[in-house]
C-alpha cells in the first residue's frame, strides 16, 4: 500500500487537495507571509551557493522551488498533494521552469523510491513537516539521498509562539494553548488531522548522529502569525515597527524559539550517515 494512502496522510492530502486553487491566491495576497518567506530565502541562499541541488519537502503549489530555480539551483519537490502538484506542474510549463525544478508525488516516509538520487540541501518550509508524527521517519528516509557536507533546512511550527500565547490576554484560551502539549487538531476544508509542534533539538535528535544544529532562527516572534494577513494590510505602519523588532530578535535568546516558525538549520558532519551509523 502508497504510504499516502494511509488515513492519516490521505485526510491531510485530501485536505490541501480541496485547498489547491485558492492556495496561491491566499500566499501572494499576504504581506505578513511575504516578509516571512523572504527572510526564508535569504538565510538559505547564504549558506548554499548556486549550483546545488535541493530536495523541497511539502513543496506545495512550488512556490519555494520556484524561487530557487530563478536563482541558480536545481530543486526537485515532493508532496503528498496530487492538487497541489497539479499546480506546481502548470505553474513550471508556465514559467518555462521544467528542468530546474521538477515535482513528484511522493510520502515523506518513502523518500527511498527517489533511488540514488543526490541532493546538497533537504529544504521544508512553513510547516509541511509538522503533519508528520515522527521526524525521524523522514530523516531515515533521507539520509541516503544526501551529499557529504549537507544541508537540513526545516522551517517548523515550535511548541510555543508569543504571539499566540498572547492571546490569552483577549481569552482565546483555545487559541492560546493550542501549542503547548505538542499536537494539536487542524481543522481545514471540511477535514480535521493532528499536527505536532518540534523544537530544534526534537529535530536534530530526528537526524541522529552525524548531524549537528547549525543555527536556529525564529520567524514572526513580534509579528503576527502567517495566517494573519489582515494586520499588516491594516495596520501597515505598525506592522513595519513590529517586523523591525523582529530582526533584532529572532537569532536570540529566548526568542528564536518563540515564533510563529523556527528555522532548524543542521550541518552533516563528512561523510553520509545511513541509518544512524557512518558507512
């Protein structure tokens, strides 16, 4: 049996099917996202230089992969979405992308089906992980696809956000604590599924030996959440004062780990690791 076709992976799948034509729509019209994903772009194009190539995990309609294939790499995505690949392919034939970014409909837990495939850097943005209930699931499955010296690169939801847990102050208690034991109830397009929050070091204990973090970065400590779009279209100077204060504190102590997202950057140490031990 496709690992997609489980209940768990088939209900997100169907979920982000039904979601697939107004994905677009929702992330080009929200400035807040925009802020969020350009600082995505910059911290991964300082530490890969053109030319590598990148594996993109839920990589949705493409946008990401996109990006990267404007700007000298070469991306092969992932997703368990069939509509949301659909996407990505017509939006590759558009943008005459096919051969720098090329899409599969693929389970992160059978990432062993791309075969010897080699890849520079393991890419996942805004969460696409967090519908997964074991990390090290993925990194296994990883693991033999990555080049000496790899990059991860996962942008997850943590298991506390500032912003969130604010809103115990206007007694959204739900929203506020939704977070805190780890996993929560996502409730999108008629369908509900778990998610789970990690912190970098759940990810870097999912890579295992050979691995170790390289930085982590926050995304959205001051500003509001990804899903709020409507505060920066509304409050367009305020959210410029807040987006500052984010610069200043997203790679500290402790708020690098209070966003809305935490950039978990890891670094292989030489050689491959395959199934935890070096060959």
């Amino acid at each position: 049996m496709n690992d997609i076709s489980n209940t768990l992976f088939a209900t997100v799948a169907e979920a982000y099917n039904r979601n697939a034509d107004k994905y677009d729509e929702f992330i080009e019209n929200n400035p807040n996202l925009q802020r969020m994903r350009r600082k995505v772009y910059a911290h991964a194009t300082a530490l890969l230089p053109q030319g590598v190539r990148i594996l993109d995990l839920a990589c949705g309609t493409g946008t990401d992969a996109f990006w990267f294939a404007q700007h000298g790499y070469t991306v092969h995505g992932v997703d368990i979405s069939d509509g949301m690949l659909q996407r990505a392919a017509e939006k590759a034939r558009q943008l005459g992308l096919q051969n720098k970014a090329v899409f599969e409909h693929l389970s992160y837990t059978e990432l062993g089906k791309l075969g010897k495939t080699q890849f520079d850097c393991v890419f996942s943005n805004f969460g696409g992980l967090n519908c997964v209930a074991d990390l090290k699931l993925v990194a296994d499955e990883v693991r033999p696809l990555l080049t000496p010296n790899a990059k991860i690169i996962w942008a997850l939801m943590p298991p506390f956000c500032l912003w969130e847990s604010a809103m115990l102050l206007r007694g959204r208690f739900k929203l506020a604590t939704r977070r805190f034991r780890g996993q929560s109830t996502v409730y999108k397009e008629g369908l509900h599924y778990p998610v789970y929050y990690y912190t970098p070091k759940q990810v870097a204990q999912a890579w295992g030996a050979g691995f170790q973090i390289e930085s982590i970065r926050a995304l959205s400590v001051i500003t509001p959440p990804a899903t709020n779009k409507d505060f920066a279209l509304k409050r367009p100077r305020v959210f410029d004062l807040l987006g500052k204060l984010d610069d200043l504190a997203e790679s500290k102590f402790p708020f690098k780990y209070w966003g809305d997202f935490t950039i978990t950057t890891l670094k292989q140490n030489g050689s491959p690791v395959i199934n935890g031990k070096e060959p």
